[in-house]
C-alpha cells in the first residue's frame, strides 16, 4: 500500500484520501448506528458534499498557492490549521444543521465546534515551533557559511525530515571547510614548489654560467683546471637533467597517472642491477651494499624500468643518508598477495614529525631531504606514485639515528 501511494502525485493521494475517509467514516456509522438504508444514504449524500466542499477549498488553497503568500513558515502552517478548523466546522455545521432536531444542541455543538478548532489552531501553532525553530536555526548556518564561516554547524535533533537536512547540512559545510583547506594547503604548496624550483634550477644554471664565463674570459687555460670546470659542468647539466625528469613524472601523476608497461619479468635481476650500478658509489663512500632475494619471488607483473626507478631512489636516498662503515640492505620476498621489497641502511633516520611527509612533492626534513645531501624532494612522491599505479603499497619505518627501512609491495 506504500509503495503504491507513493507512485501517485500530490493531488491524486488528496482525492484518495479524501474518499477513503468517507468510506471509513460510513463503515464506522454503520457499525455503531446501525442505521437504515435510507439514512445510510442520507449520511453519505452529507458526507459527499461536505467532502467536496472541503477538497476544493483545498484544491483552491494549493492550486494558487496562497500558502507560498505567508511570510514565515510558522504563519503557513498556522494559515494549514486555521483552514482546516473552518473546514471541520463547516462539515459539523453542515450535517448537524440537517440532522440536529433541537434547536438548542445545534448551537450548543457550534460553540463546541469553535473552541475545538481555536484550541487545535493555538495547539497547532505551537507545537509548529519544534519545526520552525529548527530552521530558523539551519537558515542562520547557512547565512554564516554564505559568509565565508566554514565552521558553521546546526545542531541536530529528532530523527524527520528536518533532522536529515541538518546532518546534509553539516555534512556539506564540513566537505566545503576540508576542501577549503586542501585549496590553501595547494596554494602553499604552490608558492613553495616556485621557490624552491627556482632554487633547484637557478643553482646548476649560476655554476654553468659562471664556468662558461672563466673559460671563455680565458680566466683558466691550465689543462688540469679546465677539465675539472667542464666536469663540474657535466655534474650541473646532469642535476638539472634529473630535476626536469623528475618535475615531468610529478606532472604525470598529477594529472592522472603514469603509463605502464607491464610485464612478467625477474625483480632479482633488477635488484641485482641496481646494486651493481651503486656499487662504486658505496664503496667511495665506505657503505656496505648488500642485497638478497628468495628464490620464489620471480616472475612479477611489473614495468621494470619504473620499479627500477623506484629501486633507484630509494637504495641512492638510503646512501645519501648512511655515513661511513654503515650498511644498505635490499631484500624481496614472496608473500601471500604478492612481493615485498625493503630497502633498510644504517643511516641517520628520521625524526618522527617528519616520517608522515617524506612521500610529500617538494618535502625536506631537517633529516630526511635536506639540501645539504641533494635531492629535489621528489624521489619519494614519484615512487610512491609509481607504487600506487601498479596498486602496491609504501612506507617507512624509522627512528632518528637508527636507520630507516624503506618498504613496497607489488600485487
């Protein structure tokens, strides 16, 4: 019965209902009266009348909408009760005029009336206000959140309609206040990543220059000396290289994603490769690289020249934070949902406010991404990026001053 009452529109669940209390009001005057069929049919002539005369008052109330005329809610329900105390007395009045026999009960059964409806209209009224006052309170949030006071919350109570728009409500102004957050925190972001890209670029370029400049003044013509300028050169031109690779694959992530090129192919042979190619490095820096993989994890679903980039930043970010005598390690194994690669050192660690940013575009802890020790502040959000597309997981454990290990998973 639900269901199909609330497929009807408005006006045809008013006509439903009106004659369903007809039909009701008879049935209950048949079984308590016990009338005759000539009065049966009288009654139900009264009734069809008054019915009518009642539905098109109503019909007329909403098809001009003089409800909408009110200036307050509080007056529109008001205007809802008045209108259907006239409605019931009307009906009363009517009957009883054509039924009462004495004269002195009828005017008796008016004056009842009256109270009745002044009583239901003042009840009425007032009980409106548990629902107007909440509104009045909804429509002062959101004047507040049309301001600009994100913050601005309503109180919920009850478990109706108005209770569900209050927690929409407070549901929206909490989206809106976090996105306005997240919109300053990129604004931030954005003013740091132009200053400290300008940094980045502008130091390379201002050794480049200032070398061209020397040799071409003539200022160092000794051999020895020029090809140490032209090798510092080459180290600059090689440090601006990986910062734009580095700022095209944040770019690609940014807007939506790196390409892959996937493949079944053998993570200890990458592993081995990377260890080999950072082999020198370690041993210039008197760092112990070693690395171990179990014999079941190849083959993995992979593209290997991004795992290889990943592999790249880390075990070379472990080696820029490991002093000498200190040990890198890389290990992978099989688990149940795929493989686990760790990249672990000795290093100097990193401190505990710092270990929730280190996958940040752009972030440098005091420990963790300094300038001293290199980096763009990159290497970190693009493996995690790289990670995440081939639906893996990072992370990192770490302690200032114990060492830091490095952790991703590949499904």
């Amino acid at each position: 019965m639900k269901t199909f009452l609330s497929r009807l529109s408005t006006l045809p669940r008013f006509a439903l209902g009106v004659l369903l209390i007809v039909f009701v009001s008879l049935a209950i005057f048949k079984i308590l009266m016990a009338p005759q069929m000539p009065e049966l049919g009288l009654m139900a002539l009264f009734l069809g009348i008054t019915a009518f005369v009642s539905a098109l008052a109503g019909y007329i109330a909403y098809r001009f909408g003089w409800i909408n005329l009110s200036p307050t809610l509080r007056w529109s329900m008001l205007g809802g009760y008045a209108l259907s105390s006239i409605l019931t007395f009307f009906n009363v009045w009517f009957s009883a005029q054509l039924m009462f026999a004495s004269q002195h009960d009828l005017l008796l059964a008016i004056v009842l009336l009256v109270f009745a409806g002044g009583m239901a209209t003042a009840l009425g009224y007032f009980l409106s206000s548990t629902i107007t006052d909440r509104i009045y309170l909804l429509k002062d949030a959101a004047e507040k959140l049309a301001e600009g006071d994100l913050q601005a919350r309503v109180p919920v109570s009850g478990r109706d309609e108005v209770a569900a728009l209050a927690n929409t409500f407070n549901q929206m102004a909490s989206q809106l206040e976090a996105a306005d957050k997240k919109q300053h925190e990129l604004e931030r972001m954005r003013a740091d990543l132009i200053a400290w890209v300008s940094h980045d670029l502008q130091t390379p370029l201002t050794s480049i220059r200032a070398i061209i400049e020397a040799l071409e003044d003539g200022v160092v013509d000794e051999p020895d000396m020029v090809k140490r300028y032209l090798h510092t050169a080459q180290r600059d031109v090689r440090s601006l290289s990986v910062l734009i690779d580095d700022l095209f694959q944040m770019a690609q992530l940014d807007t939506g994603g790196i390409p892959l090129d996937r493949a079944e192919s053998s993570l200890s042979d990458l592993i081995s490769d990377t260890l080999e190619s950072f082999s020198e490095l370690a041993l210039r820096q008197g760092v112990k690289l070693e690395g171990s993989v179990d014999a079941n994890v190849d083959p993995v679903m992979m593209d290997t020249q991004r795992i290889g980039r990943v592999l790249n930043n880390l075990v070379g970010n472990a080696l820029r934070h490991t002093p000498a005598d200190g040990r890198v390690e890389v290990r992978a194994r099989r688990t149940a949902s795929g493989v686990e690669v760790s990249v672990s050192d000795t290093g100097e660690g990193i401190r505990a406010e710092d270990l929730a940013h280190v996958f940040e575009s752009f972030y440098r802890g005091e420990k963790s991404r300094s300038r001293a020790t290199g980096g763009a502040g990159l290497g970190l959000a693009i493996s995690r990026g790289i990670v995440q597309a081939h639906g893996g997981t990072i992370g990192v454990q770490s302690e200032a001053g114990r060492g830091s290990q490095f952790i991703f998973s590949l499904p």
